[in-house]
C-alpha cells in the first residue's frame, strides 16, 4: 500500500511541470484564437470584434481571426463555443443582453446560457437612441411619453426580433413610463428601421450607428440618447434625463466569454492581454466613433457576476411583459 501511494504520488509530482508548462505555452503556434460572432459580418459587434482581433495578434504575437456564425438568436455561434474545446483557442463574443434574454425566451436551449461560458470580460458598452419619423406628432421624449399614455397600444416601435436588445430596451422604457406600446418585430434592424423612416412604424430605441445618417439627414428625429451623456455624433440630442425622465437610462454591453471549464491559466492571461489592447487610445477613438465605449470588467469573475445578473433581470422583465416563451 506505501509502495503504491508513494508511486501515485512522485507520479503526480513529475506531471506538476508539464501542466505548468502547457498553461506557460498558451497560445500555441500553430493554432490560431477564433472569435466567434454570432453575427453577421459588418455589424457594430462584429466591428468591435475586428479591432480586438487585430490589436491582439499584433500584441501577442499570435494569429487571432474573427469567425461569423449568424443565426438563431445567437444560438449557432453560442452552441458552437459552447460545445468547443476549453483550451483558450474559441472565443465567444457575448452580447450580455441578448444571451440573458434566451433563458426566458426559450422553453429548450442546446446549451444553459448561465453556466455553459467562463467569462474574460465585457469590452464596450453602448447607448441607444430614441428616434421617432419626422411626421410622428411627438416632438419631445415627454410628449412621446404623453402620446402614449393617451393612445395605449397605439404607438408601434420596431426592433430586431423578439428578445433582442432593441426589444429590450421598449420593453423597459413601457415599464419605466407605464405606457403600453406595440412591439413589431423584425429579421434585422436595419428592416425595421426601413419601416420607421416611411412611417409604418412610429419609433425605435436603437444603437447609434443605424440611424444617424437618417438622424443627420432629415429623414428621422432623435428625442434623446438613453445614458448619461450626450453623444458627440449628436450634440444636440438631449440625454433622457435632460428630456425629463432620469430614471430611464438604457446601455447594451458586449464582451468575451469562453468555453466552462477553460482553465483558470487562460482566462487571465486572455483577460490581462485584452484590457491591455483596450487602453490603447487608438482603440478607444475607434470605438468612440461608433459611440461605443470602453468599459472593461473588474476581473472575469467579475464580469461571470455580470452575466448571471443579467438572466435574473431581463427574464424579470420579460415576464412582467407577458412575454412567454416558445
């Protein structure tokens, strides 16, 4: 029996190097890092996705490539990483809103979104703007508020799909207000937003990027942006606390997550190389362009704190919605 334990003990003595020494050679030469978007290419996720792949193979020394596997809510990418192999090589790009919302949204998932992931952390966080077509009667964020109230049901806001960040983001603004608006989904944004400059829709809480050069040209009018902060892009766009309604305040956040179980050696030194390449300030006017932010987690634990606080209050609002799922 000695003879045995003190086998399986100089046995695990001798592997303590060689697991060491794996963690050490991570990344591995031969093996690129892929960054799954679920998402298709051209979009201000998978934009931000580009930079962050770019500045850290130049940083690491290492092939690290963008990945696009649209469809399903997010579902393919999100199985896909999911069901990868958690060495540190697949990487997700998590929209933390859109992730927390297929919980209640979904009656069956190929994969648990609270527990299938090991955060790295978030990278931006992003405002929305509200914007109405210019025939639309309201012409402040209160008198939208107002118009509501007296034609409940009545005024439609589009989004990108049922769960998605835009929906979201109505969802909250009719639970702030107490109004009761019409969701009108559509495939994408850039459909729904087709419909609010013709008029068949009445309103969108939408990323800034979509609609400003309709905003800029005329074709629709902001009522305000949903953080803190004016927009540099819209400097006369008042924040919805300047508009009169303070307690409304709406951000979208994306980060990195990777496969549970990756080893805890990967997720820091991920975590440590990635905030290094956020603080670059060539990175950040790049983001800021796009009235994307940056806005990094404390630590991936952290940023895992986040994930799971965004399940409990987007599944929250959904049900206080009457949203069910399918």
């Amino acid at each position: 029996m000695f003879n045995t334990l003190k086998f399986f003990g100089v046995a695990i003595c001798s592997l303590l190097p060689v697991l060491q020494a794996t963690a050490q050679q991570f990344p591995d030469a031969s093996t690129p890092i892929k960054i799954v978007v679920p998402y298709t290419a051209g979009g201000s996720s998978d934009f931000v996705a580009r930079i962050v792949a770019s500045r850290l193979t130049e940083s690491i020394k290492h092939s690290v490539v963008v990945e696009n596997k649209p469809g399903a809510s997010t579902l393919i990418g999100g199985d896909y990483v999911a069901k990868s192999k958690p060495d540190g090589y697949t990487i997700f790009l998590l929209g933390e809103l859109t992730n927390a919302s297929l919980v209640p949204l979904n009656k069956t998932l190929p994969y648990d979104p609270t527990t299938a992931f090991t955060g790295i952390t978030n990278l931006v966080e992003s405002p929305l703007v509200v914007a109405v077509y210019p025939g639309f009667a309201p012409q402040t964020l209160q008198e939208l508020v107002s118009y509501a109230r007296a034609h409940p049901g009545r005024v439609n806001y589009g989004s990108a799909g049922a769960g998605n960040t835009l929906h979201l983001a109505g969802e909250q603004f009719a639970s702030v207000t107490g109004v009761k608006m019409t969701h009108v989904p559509y495939k994408g944004a850039s459909q729904a937003l087709i419909d609010l400059v013709g008029g068949r829709i009445d309103v969108m809480f939408d990323l800034p990027q979509t609609p400003l050069p309709n905003i800029l040209d005329g074709k629709l009018r902001a009522l305000a942006v949903t953080t803190s902060k004016r927009l540099d892009q819209l400097p006369n766009v008042p924040t919805t606390a300047e508009a009169g309604l303070p307690q409304y305040r709406f951000t979208t956040r994306i980060g990195l997550a990777l496969p549970a179980k990756t080893p805890s050696s990967i997720v820091n030194y991920l975590y440590a190389e990635v905030v290094k390449v956020l603080a670059d300030p060539k990175v950040i006017q790049l983001l800021e362009e796009k009235a994307m932010f940056v806005d990094v987690s404390a630590s991936p634990a952290a940023y895992d704190t986040d994930i799971s606080a965004a399940v409990t209050r987007v599944t929250k609002l959904l049900r206080d919605a009457g949203v069910e799922p399918q």
